[in-house]
C-alpha cells in the first residue's frame, strides 16, 4: 500500500512548461488499480487544491477522520505510555493520562487531539527527566563548602598559620569523601527510573504552554468557587449585588449549563466614578486567573467615531493595517482566559455593540 502524506502537493509538482505533474502520472495507475494508494491531508487543502480537480477526486474514496473523543484519547495515550516512559525514564501514572487530556482539551486551542495530549505528555516527562538530572541542592552547598575551606586553608598557609590550615584541609578532605558519596549515589538514582509524572506535572506544563496560571488548574475548583464572594469580598467593599450576579454566573458555567462556545457571561456595571467597577473587574480576573494582569482593559472613549469601530476586529483585506489585526482580536488571541473590560462603554459609536 502507498501511503502519500500531504497528499495535496502532489498537483501541480513537477508541471512546468507543458510537462505532466505528479497527479497526473498517477492517474492511470489509479484509474486500472495497480496502485493500492492511501493519502492524507487536511479539509482546507482538499477543498483548495484535490476538489478543482475532479479527476483526481474520484480516484480517490474520501473518508474524513475526525479526532477522537476523551476515552478514545485516553486509550491511546495509555497504548503510547510505554514508550515515552522508556524514552524519558519516567513513571507516568493514569492520573497524569486523564489530566492531560482534560486540561488540553480544555486550555489548549488551535489544535485537536490526540495530537495535544501527547504533546503535554512529552512535554511532563521531560520536564521530570531534566529536574532529576540536574545537581542536588545538597552537592551543591557541600562543592560552596570545599571552596570557602579551599580559600580559608590559604590564607592560612600565607598568614603561616599551620595548625588552623593542616585543620582546615582535614574538613576539605572530609567533604570532597562526602561529595564523592553523594555524586555515586545521585548517578545510581539517575540510572534508574528518574522520577513520575503525575497531574501536578502535567498542571504545570498546561499553565506554561497556554499561559492560564497554575493555581487556576492546581486548587480544587468546586472548593474555590462556594467561596468566591468571599474572596471578592476581600479586594471590593460592597458591590453585594454585582458580586452575587457574577457568582452565580460562574458557578453555572462551571457546572457546565452553558454554551462552551460562548463567555461564562457578560455584565454592564452601571455605577457613578469611583464606586470600583474597574476594582471587581480586576479582582475578578486576579481570583479566576491568578493574576491582575489577566484582564484585557479597553478605553471605549477611543471608540468614538464610526470608523474606530473596525480597530476592534482589525481592518478588512484591502485596507491600511490589515496584516496588523484587531486591538481587541489580537489579545484575546494572545490570551483566550482573560476578563475583558470595556471600560466607559456608553462613550463607544452604537456601532460597537452591533460588532459585539
């Protein structure tokens, strides 16, 4: 069986000046069945090359395959565990399995599974195999040791302190025999299975990855969101109202009562100046993400005219600043968990909430 990855660069390869390219010669073959051939490549370059040519199209049966759901993933991360612990030296537990297909599917965009899972799966193990590899803190401060009694036993010998330096190369000796001990069984441990990768792992290399803080995965959500009024509550005086509403609408979007396709939800704080609408925003974003910083703040007074409106989604193909993106599109790209505050909203054209 010939198996043709990107299928799809096959028409058009070779032809120049009238000659006949790669899925042409094909063809025939194709066409009498002397070649049992299997290709793959993605639905946009189906659709944008192997479609227009319908000749080639029906030589071929097309079959989409689709990603695999969460047990499925699971089944084949557990069929690849094997090699990846022999690989990283590594134990990884079926808790890491179960977590790394959870936290990527839920954190990790742009891309399908099984793909991301096994990526954070590598990732974790080696992780686990760097950290053992490196050197012991306690090798460490014993090498900081021989070298401070090194300088000391010099001094001594230049002072011709003989006594206090035949006394301090005694200890050196003593420590460089401890050393050595140390060094022989860190290599026996390095030898061995290095380390297990485990959910915490895998939480870390998840935060890295997407940048979603590692206490928002860590700490046991059910725990964290009962007290979210609380925690609020300690930032922002008042605001009973606000605070409640925004609860509840967290709490029922981690319960799962919502559309995954949409935000856990969108408020108007009405309020006059400085009674701390732009305060909960931030407090909001600092309890959910584990940082201030996770809030995308917009000054819709910049918004005021009609045509500041596309500066929001970035301009349409044709236009200055095209290639540059949206103001708001771009951070959002950059970093999907955030709360985004409009601040000064009424300010904005009436054409900003059409585009909303």
């Amino acid at each position: 069986i010939l198996f043709i990855d990107e299928l799809h660069t096959l028409v058009g390869a070779g032809g120049a000046e009238g000659a006949i390219d790669a899925s042409n010669v094909l063809k025939p073959a194709l066409a009498r069945g002397e070649i049992q051939c299997i290709g793959a490549t993605t639905f946009d370059e189906y659709r944008k090359y192997i479609e227009k040519d319908a000749a080639l199209a029906r030589r071929f049966q097309s079959i989409p395959v689709d990603p695999p759901n969460k047990e499925q993933t699971i089944e084949i991360i557990k069929g690849l565990r094997e090699r990846y612990e022999e690989h990283h030296r590594v134990k990884i537990t079926d808790a890491a399995v179960a977590a790394a297909v959870e936290l990527s599917g839920r954190y990790i965009t742009g891309r399908v599974q099984p793909d991301k899972s096994i990526d954070v799966i590598d990732e974790a193990g080696a992780r686990v195999r760097i950290r053992s590899m490196s050197k012991p803190p306690n090798l460490a401060e014993i090498e900081a040791d021989i070298e401070r009694l090194t300088i000391e036993k010099d001094d001594a010998v230049k002072n011709a302190d003989y006594e206090k330096a035949a006394e301090l190369r005694d200890r050196a000796s003593r420590l460089q025999k401890k050393k050595e001990d140390e060094q022989a069984e860190w290599r026996a441990r390095s030898q061995e299975i290095d380390g297990e990768v485990d959910e915490e792992v895998i939480a870390e290399v998840v935060s890295k990855m997407t940048g979603v803080p590692l206490q928002k995965l860590e700490k046991e959500e059910a725990a964290r969101l009962m007290q979210l009024e609380e925690e609020l509550h300690k930032s922002v005086v008042s605001q009973d109202e606000a605070i409640k509403a925004i609860s509840k609408s967290i709490r029922r979007a981690r319960a799962g009562l919502k559309d995954p396709k949409r935000p856990m939800g969108s408020f108007i704080f009405v309020g006059p100046s400085g009674v701390g609408k732009t305060l909960l925003s931030k407090a909001l974003a600092e309890f959910m993400f584990g940082d201030a910083d996770a809030l995308i703040h917009l000054d819709m007074s910049e918004y005021m005219e009609k045509h500041t409106v596309a500066r929001l989604v970035g301009a349409p193909p044709g236009y200055v600043g095209y290639e540059e993106g949206g103001q708001l599109t771009e951070q959002i790209r950059r970093r999907p968990y955030a709360v985004v505050l409009l601040d000064e909203v009424e300010k904005a054209h009436p054409d900003v909430f059409n585009m909303l």
